[in-house]
C-alpha cells in the first residue's frame, strides 16, 4: 500500500478512502470478539486515525459502531 499522505489520493478525502473506514472498523470491532490480534504498521494507524477524526467520517463512524455493536449483541444473543 501506497503510504498516505495523508489519505490515498493526497490531501484530500477522496472516493478511494471510502471502503477503508467501515473496514478499519469491523477490524477493530472482530478482533475481541473473534480472539485474534493484528498490529497494523503504524502508518496504517496514522491512516485509521486520519479517516476517523475526518468532519465527513467522525460522526458517521461513531453511529457505524453504535449500529455494528448493536448487530454483534442480537447475532450473540440469538
């Protein structure tokens, strides 16, 4: 992978970062749930970090959580 700068295609959130943050997100979420760990490079946490605290993804991206987290608990519970 290309090193972000900051995202893929530049400065600028583009239609390429897109597909990243639900994924970075179902990552995070499975790992505890499934029992695995993965240490990402750390210049694919700086990119995590950089899509989450974006205006156009951070409060998207805590309703995605809220919304997976809620999906986990009735799979789980059924």
């Amino acid at each position: 992978m290309v090193t972000p700068a900051p995202f893929l295609c530049g400065k600028t959130l583009g239609l390429a970062d897109c597909g990243f943050v639900p994924s970075f997100a179902i990552l995070n979420r499975l790992q505890p749930l499934l029992g695995f760990s993965i240490q990402l490079a750390e210049s694919l946490r700086a990119y995590e970090t950089t899509l989450a605290n974006h205006p156009s993804v951070k409060d998207e991206l805590a309703d995605y959580y809220d919304a997976f987290d809620s999906w986990v608990a009735a799979k789980l519970a059924a």
